[in-house]
C-alpha cells in the first residue's frame, strides 16, 4: 500500500451530510463546473494532476443482489479524490491558505466540519476523514503537473516550428530557431525530487 | 457531463465486496492482498492496457464516524472503489482493460458480489456501470490530450532540452541540418512505455516537490 507513487500522491476522504445539504452542495458544484472564473485559484495552484468530488446519496450504494445487504443509512456521502503534487502538508497548507473560501464551501455542508482555517483542526479532521490507497497507478510518474503542462507547450512550439524549418534560408532559420529557444526555456526543466515514500 | 472534463473521463467505481464468514482470509483481505503485489510501473495492467491516465483501487472498510453529535453509522458491505482517469468513452476503456488485462482484473474482482468475469465483455461492462457513481464535480489540469499524447510531449520535451543545451552558437547552415536529422529521429522513435519512470534530468526548475 501507499498514497505516492513518483510525484504524485492519491487522497482518498469520505465525509457525512445530512441529505438535504447535499441539494446546496450540487448547486455550488453546478456553478462550479459553468463559470470558469471560479476554478481560476483550482488552476493557478498547479500541483493538482485530476481531482473530483462525488456526492454519494444514501440510498445510491451499488446494490447488485447476490446475497448483499442493502445499505441503511441516514447519511448522504462527500467522497473526494485527489492526484496532486508534493506532500500531504504542502497540500493542506496549500488549500487552507489559497483556497479556503472555496474549500468551506465544498465541505461547510459535512458534519463537523470545522473550516479550513485556522489550519490545524482542518488538518486534524482530514487526517480523520482520510483512507489510505491500496494501489496506485500512474502513466507517467516522474511528472507533475506543471510539468505536463511544459511538456505540451515544448510540442506545440516544436511543432510550429517544424511547419516552416525546410522551407526557410539559414538565416531565417536561426531567427525562428531563436524565438523557438526563448518560447521554450522556461519550460525545459523538470521540478525538485518526488517524495519519499516511507 | 460531470463524469466527462474535456477529452478525459473520470470514471468512479464502487463495487461490494463479497461477505463470507467461511472466507479464509476474507475477500477485502484477499483482495489488499493481491494488490500489494501488482506492478504499479510499466508492467501495471493499467499500462499494458490502453487509455489510463492515473488510476487507484481502495478498499473502502466502513463510513467514518466524525464524533458528537453526528450520528456513527456502519456499512452493510466494504466496497472496492475503483477511480480511473481514463482517455474517451467509457465502453471503449472498458472495451480495452477486459481486452489486455482479463487475467488481473478477475483476480480483482472476483472477490466482488456479481462479477461476471471478464471474458464475457458486454456482461464485465453492464456490472461496472451498474457499479458506476456519477462524477459530481471533475477536474483535470491537462483536459485535451491523450495518454499517448502525453508521453510523446514528455520525450519531447526532455530531447528538445537535450538539444538546446548541445547545439549553442552552432552556425545557422549546420544548426538547421542537424535540426532536420533531430526532428526526424525524434518522430520515428517510439512512444515511451506507460508508467515508466524514466531517467532523472539534470535540468531543474525548482525546489524539491514543487
């Protein structure tokens, strides 16, 4: 078992909300999902590969018969997953100081929440609230989001550039082939050292 | 469609767990079990087989109980949960785990209550999806590009780094010869192999774990 595999670590938590909350924490995903603007902190943090809420109602737990019990429960279900960067700290001390508003309000609708801030009971309960991955699985493990995000710019540039590299003089060239090198500098390196796995 | 960000679907699985006193060991355990031993780099089944992004099974116990004055509530069944990010729609993924992997994913789930095995696909793909939880909420850093697309823009990026670094102040004449040779090599390579974790570069832009 472990949560990191290369640079990536796989969270896992599942909080309880009375049912009747969970109609306001659709709305708020609703709006969410349609106004880009309000991901804009979501994608400047940048350490976040994939990530996804799922709201699980009580009486939707995959029943298939076969001798299965169905669920009795009074709770509906906020399971969340994230593939993001770094390490567990760097995450919750992220989230809690860049994204805290957005945070309540994802998670204000889940009991005992306690809010993201100050951060060390927001810690405390998503230590609490948290499961450990079994197996973990990544296409490219040496990889952080910023650097897929580098890697794809480096192809679209080379690209471009390949479009005019036959038909041009040397000269000409070497002036596409400079603007080439001074679009791509930044985005040459890989980031620090993946986690250690303990 | 929540389950659906750009081109990439985040696929969402809960599947119960069979519950047998006379199971030694149980079927949860036989499952952590088996899991512990399961490749996780190119020879992964989610690398053998097409379209996975990142991907984790969990075997999930029971609902947490978060204290006073909540109420503590069990589960009737554990449930393996299976969370993909996976390339395109959801029956061609399917399609192509069952196709490349039957063998690892019937030792999975075969501690699961209904699963048909794999061999038997249009059976494996009604029970995942009668297993499916909608995505409520799915967010992708990279949303338009494929596995594939992905790793050519990694090899990519580390040979054009290469390049630069070795070719500085070359004159014009020989800089676009060598350019030609570099690009031509670099289509024809092969693609790198899923999950594999390559070699470490020399080039860094930032700290540790950034």
């Amino acid at each position: 078992m472990s949560n990191i595999n290369g640079k990536v670590y796989a969270m896992n938590a599942i909080t309880p909300m009375k049912p009747w909350k969970t109609f306001v924490l659709r709305g708020f995903f609703f709006l969410l999902g349609h106004i880009k603007p309000l991901q804009q902190d979501l994608i400047n943090l940048s350490f976040i590969e994939f990530a996804r809420w799922v709201v699980l109602p009580r009486k939707r737990f995959p029943y298939l018969g076969n001798g299965q019990l169905q669920e009795d429960l009074q709770y509906d279900y906020l399971l969340f997953f994230s593939n993001f960067n770094g390490t567990w700290n760097q995450y919750i001390d992220a989230f809690s100081a860049v994204l805290s508003k957005g945070l309540n309000l994802v998670w204000r609708w889940s009991e005992k929440f306690p809010g993201s801030v100050p951060v060390t009971p927001f810690k405390q309960y998503i230590a609490r609230v948290q499961f450990d991955t079994d197996y973990y699985y990544t296409a490219y493990p040496h990889t952080t989001a910023n650097d897929l995000k580098s890697a794809h710019i480096v192809q679209a540039s080379l690209d471009s550039l390949c479009q005019n590299a036959q038909s041009c003089d040397p000269e000409q060239f070497a002036d596409a082939y400079l603007r080439f090198v001074l679009e791509v500098q930044s985005h040459l390196g890989e980031t620090g050292e993946a986690p250690t796995v303990f | 469609m929540p389950n659906k960000n750009g081109n990439v679907y985040g696929l969402t699985i809960l599947s119960p767990i069979i519950d047998d006193d006379k199971a030694t060991p149980s079927h949860d355990l036989q499952i952590r079990r088996y899991l512990a031993t399961l490749p996780t780099g190119e020879r992964s089944p989610f690398a053998l087989a097409p379209g996975t992004h990142l991907a984790r099974l969990v075997v999930m116990d029971d609902v947490i109980y978060v204290g006073m004055p909540a109420c503590e509530e069990h589960l009737e069944s554990k449930y393996l949960v299976f969370e993909s990010n996976c390339d395109g729609e959801l029956d061609n993924y399917l399609n192509g785990l069952a196709a490349s992997v039957s063998e690892q994913l019937d030792a999975i789930w075969s501690h699961c209550v209904g699963y048909p095995g794999a061999a038997n696909r249009q059976a494996f793909i009604d029970y995942m999806k009668a297993c499916q939880i909608e995505t409520t909420f799915f967010f992708a850093a990279v949303n338009d590009k494929s596995v594939s697309e992905t790793l050519r823009a990694l090899q990519t990026q580390h040979a054009v780094a290469d390049f630069i670094a070795s070719h500085q102040g070359m004159d014009p004449a020989r800089l676009q010869a060598e350019f030609a040779q570099f690009v031509a090599e670099l289509r024809s390579a092969p693609v790198p192999k899923a999950g594999s974790m390559g070699q470490p570069r020399d080039i860094k832009t930032g700290g540790r774990n950034e």
